[in-house]
C-alpha cells in the first residue's frame, strides 16, 4: 500500500491511497480464513472445505469488502500517524474508474484538517462580574405585578365597560340551527380580553346584569374548525352579572394565591428569583467578555469548509429573522447568499467554538450521563403530552444528541476558563446590567 501526498496548503490536504491487486488479495484469503470454520459445502465437513474452492466461491463476492477495509485501514493510518483530524467528512473517490479484478486500486483522499491550536494564558486576562442586588424597590415592582395579574372583580350595578367582567350564558347559531362547541353556562368573559372571535366583545359593552342580547359575528376564514370558517353566526347571550375590576391588596391572601404561605415567603420566593435572574444575565455578560477576550487574544488558521457552512447556516437565520411571516423551517425558498455579516460573525463562532473544544479536551472536560439526562427533560418539557416520543427521538438521533450535549460543554469549558483568569466583582443597578445585556445583544 502506497500512499503519496498531492497538496498541502494551508489546511487543505490530497493524498493518493494505491492498494495493490496483491494486498487486495491477501485481504480476500484473510476473511476467507475467518469464515472458513464455519462454512458447510456439500462433499464436505463443516470446516473442512479449501480454501481454492471457497475463494471460486465467495471470492468475488468478498472483493468489495475487501477493498473497503483495505481503503479504511490505509486512512485511519494515516491520520494515526500524520495526527489530522478533519474538519468535516473526507472526499473519497476512486480514480481509476475501468478498474477490474487483477488491477491495483487508486483512491484520492482529500480534506481540510482541523488547526493545531495552543491554548492562550489565561492570566492576562482580567475580567468584570456584574452583581445586582434585588433591593425593596424590585421586590415591590414584582408584587404590584402579580398583583395585576391576580385580577379580582366586584359586582357593579351600571352597564359592562371594557375591562369589565361579563359572566352570562350563550348558544351559537348558524343559519337558526345551533352548532357543536358553540353553547355554555355562567361564562365569565373580560371585555377586551381578545379572548373570543373579533367583534364579539365589543357588542357586550353596555350590556347589565339580567339583559338579553343577540351578538352577530363572523368567524375568520382561516378559522381553526372548517364547518366555521368564514361563516356567519349569532349568538344568543343572557347576562347573569357585570363586575368591575377590584384593586388587589397585596397581601397574605394574595401571597396564598400564588402557593406562598404569606406575603413575607412570597417577597422571600421573590427575592430568590430575581436573584437567579440576575446571576444569570451577569452570566452571559461575563462570558460574552470571556469570549471577546479570547477572540482577541488567539489566533489560527480556520478550515474555510467550517467558516463556509456557518455563515450559510447564520445568513439563513438572519434572513428568517427579518421574514417574521415566514416558517424558520420552511427550506422550500431560493438559497439564501451569505453576507460580510454573516461571514464575520461565522469566522468567530467557528474560531471560539475549536479554541473551546481544544481547552475542552486538554482539560478532560465531559458531559455526564445526567447532565444529559437533564438537559433532555427540560427541552422535553416543551413537548406536552409527547415528552416519552421525545425521548426515544433523542435516543435514536446523534445530530440531536450533540446539539443538546454541545452547549453543556461549552458552559463547562467557559467555568474551566473562568477558573483560570481573573475575575473582580462590581455591583451595579438593575438598569445597568439591563443596559450591559442590550448593548452585548446589538453585538451579536
């Protein structure tokens, strides 16, 4: 086996792999020899058949395999010995394409090898955490909004406005006949809630307690139910009461509300959640610095494949992103050309993330079983009613796998490095850790 070298530039590598007819061969009576204790022929024991009449046999059939493992072996040694790795799946063809039985096998090899990276020191880089404090002022906005939205009513005795409660009972018609689904009792109905088909609501203000009152509406084209669609319907309201929104002391019953045994445990239930809020906004600006200094701090060649299929992938996301009326999945469009954006912003991501799975892995950084396990459940969550699916999913898709497993790494290897460098405290406002994410986000 012969193995010649045709280019080497920059990181993009050609080799020509030649195996011999003779190798070839050698490889054919090597998994004859290996099947041969266990083939039964007629005239023969289970065993005992030779080898000249087993390769007329299954010679042929074995050629293919053969060359197979021969073109493997010859790469993985290769790559054993040169140390490449290559940055996305090597191209492997075969050059002599009238190749037939008796002639040697020439295979071209080409790829882009990953960089050989040296990790930078850490200790010149200084770096500030931005720590928040909830003060009585945060706590304070927090409950008022709960409050809100522990939306209490009392009865009123003038006629509904918007925001006020309807309660009443309906039936649905179309054409005079009533529909399925379209009936109920004692229904409490918050005017302007939106939360009926459009023009209902607005046929109710005025409405008091004991009225009756006929609401014609049309359902909307795109309407869920097809028998409704686009269609006109009337529905026959009588009203039981009108209530009025009622302020919503804050106070041990409204802290009960919310599953607090007082108002005292809510603000303490509060303050903890403001707290991880905080941390986890001072996170993502601490490693936005981290990464910014890194970014500066190192620098190596990039396989142009890697930073190529990025920008398309970040070029793609970009275009979605000012398409709102657009499906994200929806691939049906025209390819979408990268930009000097999404060109800029791909050389970065692709040179981070290989400066972070090279500190990853000269660290001994993993993800464990249950971190796995974790991060399965809670994206898991997001799929009501289907989390087993999900899971078998996962089980059965690496591309899924690594997706979820690549950011837990790279949060370990980010707390790796933050270990390393220096790290001082500053305690700032709310507002300002605010103005510190913004200003990170229109940098992305």
């Amino acid at each position: 086996m012969q193995v010649t070298e045709t280019l080497n530039e920059g990181l993009k590598r050609g080799y020509t792999i030649t195996v011999t007819a003779d190798e070839l061969d050698a490889k054919v009576d090597e998994k004859l020899v290996e099947a041969q204790p266990e083939i039964e022929m007629k005239g023969f024991r289970k065993g005992k058949v030779p080898m000249a009449l087993l390769k007329k046999q299954f010679g042929q059939r074995l050629l293919g395999e053969a060359m197979q493992d021969a073109v493997d072996g010859a790469m993985n040694k290769h790559f054993e010995e040169s140390g490449d790795r290559p940055a996305l799946q090597p191209e492997v063809k075969m050059t002599n394409e009238d190749w037939k039985e008796g002639d040697d096998v020439v295979i071209s090899l080409n790829y882009e090898a990953l960089p050989k990276i040296e990790t930078p020191d850490f200790s010149g880089i200084a770096l500030e955490k931005l720590v928040v404090k909830p003060d009585e002022a945060a706590v304070q906005e927090a409950l008022e909004n709960l409050a809100k939205n522990a939306q209490n009513f009392e009865d009123k005795d003038g006629a509904a406005e918007d925001g006020d409660q309807v309660t009443m009972g309906f039936v649905g018609k179309i054409d005079g006949e009533p529909f399925e689904g379209g009936a109920a009792e004692d229904f409490p109905l918050v005017l302007g809630s939106g939360q009926f088909i459009p023009g209902f609501e607005e046929q109710l203000v005025g409405v008091k307690a004991g009225d009756e009152k006929t609401v014609t509406v049309n359902f909307p084209e795109d309407y869920g139910a097809e028998n409704l669609a686009g269609k006109e319907a009337t529905f026959d309201c009588t009203i039981t009461a009108v209530k009025a929104p009622a302020e919503t002391a804050i106070d041990d019953e409204m802290a009960k509300q919310f599953g607090a045994e007082s108002l005292e445990a809510l603000k303490t239930q509060i303050t903890e959640r403001l707290e991880a809020e905080y941390g986890q906004a001072s996170r993502a600006v601490l490693k936005r610095g981290l990464l910014d200094a890194l970014d500066e701090k190192v620098s190596f060649d990039l396989p142009p494949s890697l930073v190529e299929a990025e920008s398309k992938q970040i070029a793609h996301q970009l275009w979605h992103d000012a398409q709102e009326e657009v499906d994200p999945n929806d691939h049906s469009h025209e390819e979408i050309a990268t930009t000097e954006e999404s060109d800029k912003l791909a050389v970065r991501r692709v040179k981070l993330g290989l400066l972070l799975a090279e500190i990853g892995n000269q660290a001994e950084v993993t993800v464990t079983d249950q971190e796995m396990t974790q991060a399965v459940i809670a994206q898991a969550r997001q799929y009501p009613g289907q989390e087993r699916q999900f899971f078998e999913f996962v089980q059965q898709n690496q591309q899924m796998q690594q997706q979820l497993r690549a950011p837990i790494f790279e949060d370990k290897v980010v707390d790796h490095v933050l270990e390393e460098v220096s790290v001082t405290e500053k305690e700032v406002s709310k507002d300002e850790l605010q103005t510190a994410i913004e200003e990170m986000e229109d940098e992305a």
